[in-house]
C-alpha cells in the first residue's frame, strides 16, 4: 500500500462514515472525488453548526445557499450547491438526473416573483435537467426549461427555453452551437462511498 492509498484510507476511517451518515443523499466515487475531512470542515460543519442549509441532505458549500429543498429530486453524482456561490431555488421543483456539474456561480431559478405582488411567486412547471450535463460557471438557468441528456452549457449562459440531448450551448440568450459527442466515462468501475440504490442500477450499466 502507497502512502497516497494509505492516507485515504485514513481519511474515509475517520471522516467517511460521519458524511456518509450526516449527507443520507450523497454518493459519489470513495476516494476519487473531494477529501472527507474537506467535507467535514468546508460542508459539514458549516450545514449542521452554522446552519447554513441545515436540512439539505447532500453537501452544499457554506458559500451557496438552496431554498426549498424539498422540491429537488436527484440522482448520483450530482449534488446541488457543492460548488462555490451556487444559488438553487426550487419552490417549483428541480428535477436533476445523474452525473450533474455545476459550475461555481451558477444560479438555477425556479420561480420569478409576480410582477404586480413582489411577495408572490408565479406557480409553472418544474426545471428539468438530464443525466451526463455540465453548467459551466456563473450560468443562469431559468423557469420551466428543460435540459436534456449529455449536454454541456458554456459559462456564462442564460438558458431561458429548452436545450435538446446530445447538445453544447452557450449565449445569451443560450443556444445551441453544436451536435456533442456520446458521454463515454465507464461507471461501472467507480467504487462508491456508500451502497447504490437499485433504482440507479441502469444508469450505471
């Protein structure tokens, strides 16, 4: 055993089955991705002491804020507001599949304010973003659009209608600049942090 393999190994003993118990929503490679005691210290600590999303069942960094997390339903891979001075209000629902970057600064809306009562939000459908996508930073997602499979938003987009799968966009308004190559990474070798749930079995083939 390295010394690299053996301080990881350290840190998962230590720190590992803390997050693993704190974050019930969390699953991401065992070693590969963010160091546990990072988690404890920058997330952790700051979600459960400092009650900084105190509720949310993943990791959000103690910059970024996610309002009404009870709408959110996601998959693996994918842990909204992990990134620094991400804002995710979803009192309309956030649907975001598996294998999900988001880029630091990005905002994802999911309701604006009515316009003749500042107090109210205006009700619509649900954002919905696809498995195999990346948000680069400082991009701004709005109401109701969806988002398909594969797709990756150039920094600095404002995404205010739908963008098809298999798709790199950018822009302002974001469009769609060209046809993306198949997503290729091979998840069926990933070692997780905590067991799979079955329902995540085909993603993973």
């Amino acid at each position: 055993m390295n010394k690299t393999t053996k301080f990881k190994k350290i840190d998962f003993l230590i720190f590992g089955w803390i997050i693993n118990l704190a974050y019930p929503e969390y699953y991401r490679p065992k070693y590969d991705y963010i160091k546990y005691r990072v988690l404890f210290f920058h997330y952790l600590i700051p979600q459960k002491l400092f009650r900084l999303n105190p509720k949310v069942k993943w990791p959000v960094h103690f910059t970024s804020k996610v309002i009404d997390h009870q709408n959110i339903k996601k998959g693996i891979l994918c842990d909204p507001g992990d990134n620094l001075n991400n804002y995710i209000q979803a009192t309309n629902g956030i649907f975001f599949g598996n294998n999900i970057e988001l880029g630091p600064g990005v905002k994802i809306i999911s309701s604006n304010h009515d316009t003749s009562n500042f107090r109210k939000h205006v009700k619509c459908s649900p954002i919905i973003i696809g498995d195999n996508v990346w948000i680069g930073a400082n991009s701004i997602v709005l109401p109701s659009v969806e988002i398909g499979n594969n797709v990756v938003i150039g920094a600095g987009s404002v995404v205010v209608k739908d963008i098809p799968s298999n798709s790199i966009a950018f822009g302002n308004p974001c469009q769609v600049i060209k046809k993306k190559e198949e997503y290729i990474e091979d998840f069926s070798k990933i070692i997780f942090n905590k067991k799979i749930p079955k329902i995540y079995s085909e993603f993973l083939k």
